[in-house]
C-alpha cells in the first residue's frame, strides 16, 4: 500500500493542475496492481483506463499504459513478443502498443518498452536490446510506411544509453 501511495504521489504531482493524460508503466506486477492503483485518492479523479497485457516474463513484470478517456480515447491494443532467435528459452516483457486519438482528433501510437536488463553485463545481453529495438524498428517503419506524418512516441526503460547500438 505504502509503494501505491507513493507511486500515486508521484504521478499526481506532474501537474499541480490536472493529472497526466497518459502514464507508461515499465515495471507493474499486474492488472489488479493497475486497478489499486488507480483507486488511489489522488489518482481516482483521473477515471483512468487501463492498457496492459500479461507477458510472459519469468519475473511476472509487465508494461502497462494509463489514459485519461477524457482526454485519449483507446482504439486498440496489443502486446508486442520480443523473441530471440539466437535464444529461444530466453523469455522477457512484451513491448505495449497502444493507438488512441486525443480530444484535438490527433491518432497516436504508443510504444511502452523494457528491453532485457545488462544484469549478465553489457556484451552478454547487448544483441538481446539490439533484438527488441529491430522489432520496435520494424512496427515503427510500418507505421510511418502507411502514414509518414504518423505520431509516434517509444516511451519505457530500455536499459541501454542513447550512445548504445540498441538506440
């Protein structure tokens, strides 16, 4: 409950005027966490929805995103597999692609990432955020193939600096 509350702080302090309209969650245990959290005094007002998909990380970490319906109406939704060839056993956090339109009618595209950790160290596990961001890569190429003015924004932790190949 202390961990929620102070989640709950953090975000609803962004703006002493109203709270954000979408949150990307990199790190969320699951959809009944998302709902408690949402619950919590300073966030209720929100009405936030949910997005979020359960991945098939071992660790049972999720991305998730929260929108105000106010402000974003969701279109759709859809978890994103991260596979590695090279490495098949290899399981880790489905990238979260969410499309919504804003109340101005704009259509945006959502991407809410956590790429595999360097916990093995940097060239050990190096090809696996190259993998991920080839995948982020081609759904982006897609989209911008179909609409080249899309609008698109790749938010999470991708465990790698802007100076890293992955990026």
């Amino acid at each position: 409950q202390k961990k929620l509350n102070d989640i709950a702080r953090v975000l609803s302090s962004v703006n002493k005027n109203e709270l954000p309209e979408i949150i990307g969650l990199c790190v969320i245990e699951n959809r009944p966490v998302l709902k408690d959290l949402i619950k919590i005094e300073s966030l209720k007002k929100g009405m936030y929805g949910v997005a979020h998909f359960e991945s098939p990380d071992y660790r049972g970490i999720d991305c998730a995103l929260l929108f105000r319906p106010d402000e974003f109406s969701l279109i759709s939704k859809q978890p994103v597999p991260v596979a590695f060839p090279d490495d098949p056993e290899y399981s880790t956090r489905d990238i979260l692609y969410v499309k919504g339109e804003t109340l101005n009618k704009e259509i945006w595209h959502i991407f809410v990432n956590h790429w595999p950790s360097r916990t093995s160290g940097l060239q050990q596990t190096e090809k696996k955020r190259i993998a991920a961001a080839q995948i982020l890569k081609a759904k982006t190429d897609s989209l911008q193939k179909a609409d080249p003015k899309a609008n698109i924004l790749i938010m999470g932790d991708m465990n790698d600096e802007p100076s890293n190949k992955s990026l």
